[in-house]
C-alpha cells in the first residue's frame, strides 16, 4: 500500500447528468468521473494561456509538465434527482426545460435529460515528481468552471495531498470522507447469475428487484417482509461501452485523425459502500480497460471489493 492521492473534498455540483445510460438514471456514470480526471490532467500538463500565465507568476508552470493521473475514486454525500411526483401519481416525472423562446414566444421542443444537484469527495492517485503546488493548481482549475458529469462546480473544499502507506493512514483518509458513500464495482454478482443461466437484464434485475412471498391460512393473507438477494445497497451502473461496428470514419466525425466506431453503453451491478467498510484502497480507484478483443473500452477497480477478506453489511 503506497498511494499519493489527491483530495478533492465536498464537491457540490448543480445540473449533473443523472442519465448514466440509455435505461438507467441516477448516479452519474463511471467514465464521467474518469473523465474529470482526465480533464485536470490535461489542463494541468497543457494549460491555457490564462492558465499558464498564472501558473507561471507563481513559479510553479515547470512541475506540472509531469504529473499523472492514474486513478480516481469518487464518494457520494448527497444526490437529488431534479423530479416531480404529484399527490396521486405512481411514478415521478422528470423535471426538464426546453430553452431558450423560440421566434413566436413559445418553448422550443427538447430531449428529457435527467438531471441532479451533488456533492461528491474525489480521490485521485498520481504520480509527480515535485507535488508541493499540485493542490494550488488544482484549485485554480476548478475555480474557472470545469465541468463534472456535465454539471457546474458550485463550491469545493480546499484540496489536500494525502500519503498513503499503511492502514492507519488509510483509516484518517476515509474518515475525513465521512458521511458518504463510495461506490465500487460488483460485476461478480453479474457473473454468478449469469452462470446460473441467466441472460444479462435478468441477472441485472435478479439483484435489484425486492422479493415477496405471501401464505394464506383461513382465509387471510399474510405478507413476508421484503427483502432482496445480496445485502447492501445495489445499484445498475454505466463503466464504459461495447463496440458494436468496426474501427472506420464517420462523415464529419469530431477528430478526423482518429478511428471511429459505434458503441453501446454497458450496465453492470455496483455497490455504495462506507468508508470505514474499504480496507484496500485499490477496492475504491477506478482506471480505465480496453479490451480489444471484445471490442470492450470499461472502467474497472483495481481490486475487486468481492476479493476482500471480510464483507460485512450494516
């Protein structure tokens, strides 16, 4: 066990996309999250001119040129889904804008997104040389507006460099993400139901769905109390997306120097967890996969939570 991790503590963020894949909302998906780390990394390594100015006036410009971002863990203290259910309504609605007018006053037609307001802790393990100003840098980043999961930085906690090297240590770091949750990948729950036959949505369903059982005796029915197949808190997740066509381009692709391919989001079953619960923290980073031979671009853990010797729920 020996992490740098970079603390980005009480994120708030206002208009996250809570549309993680195209059957799933809630928490946003995994490659968002992958995806802010990538963006500071790059910000940080190749600033803009505003960027590098200051950067550069506080003598720190040059150490930057090497930092790495490996992997990121991402905590979550609160989510609010933006959603309406009325008095007498079964199922909520999403709550959507069509903006702005158009010519004649009216509101213009729209694509319902899902949206929610967060506050998240991210862990980011790096790799630096000199990492004295990394926080400073890193601050100032996100003072000018990046965007997380599509959403805008409302307010952050000051970052901090933390050192990880033994369980103690690893204890303090979870502690000062406390109350939340982390989420970790359960792809193993996936696995065994499938290899009881099942087909993908129904292994996914078997472990989300809340089981009832009912006896009648003289005339009167009595309920069992609900309860699911694995303890803890399940969710459906999106960690990346399955090629489904060959490598090619499209006519007016984005980057005409890179292949395309059309893909399809993959869903597979996650878990929120406490803190206190990770005893690794490779159980919490996420990194990126590519699996050329399934044509599987994923996120993926480093350790796997099911790998730990002792699973408890509370």
């Amino acid at each position: 066990m020996n992490k740098n991790i970079l603390l980005i503590p009480r994120v708030e963020i206002h208009n996250a996309n809570a549309l993680s894949s195209p059957y799933t909302i809630g928490f946003p998906a995994m490659t968002a999250w992958l995806g802010v780390m990538h963006a500071l990394e790059r910000k940080l390594r190749n600033p803009d001119k505003a960027a590098y100015r200051y950067f550069e006036e506080h003598e720190y410009e040059d150490e930057l040129d090497d930092v790495r971002f490996n992997t990121v863990a991402v905590v979550c203290h609160d989510i609010r889904l933006h959603t309406y259910r009325g008095e007498n309504d079964f199922i909520s609605s999403i709550v959507g804008t069509g903006n702005p007018l158009d010519k004649s006053g009216n509101r213009s037609s729209f694509i319902e997104e899902a949206r929610c307001e967060l506050t998240v802790s991210l862990l980011i393990e790096y790799d630096m040389d000199d990492s004295s100003n990394l926080a400073k840098a890193v601050a100032y980043l996100l003072h000018r507006g990046i965007k997380m999961a599509g959403g805008d930085v409302i307010r952050f906690r000051q970052p901090d460099r933390i050192k990880v090297t033994n369980e103690s240590e690893l204890k303090t770091l979870m502690g000062r993400v406390m109350p939340g949750h982390c989420l970790v990948e359960r792809n193993d729950l996936m696995q065994t139901a499938m290899q009881e036959g099942m087909d993908a949505i129904d292994a996914l369903l078997e472990y989300l769905k809340v089981n009832y059982s009912c006896t009648v005796a003289d005339d009167e029915v009595a309920w069992s109390k609900g309860f699911r197949r694995e303890k803890g808190w399940i969710v459906p997740i999106a960690t990346g997306f399955h090629g489904i066509s060959a490598l090619g381009h499209a006519e007016q692709q984005r980057d005409q120097d890179t292949p395309h391919r059309f893909v399809e989001s993959v869903v597979t079953l996650g878990e929120f967890i406490m803190p206190y619960r990770i005893n690794d923290p490779d159980q919490i980073l996420w990194h990126y996969h590519y699996d050329p031979e399934h044509q599987l671009y994923s996120c993926r853990t480093n350790k796997p939570y099911s790998e730990s010797k002792e699973i408890t729920h509370g």
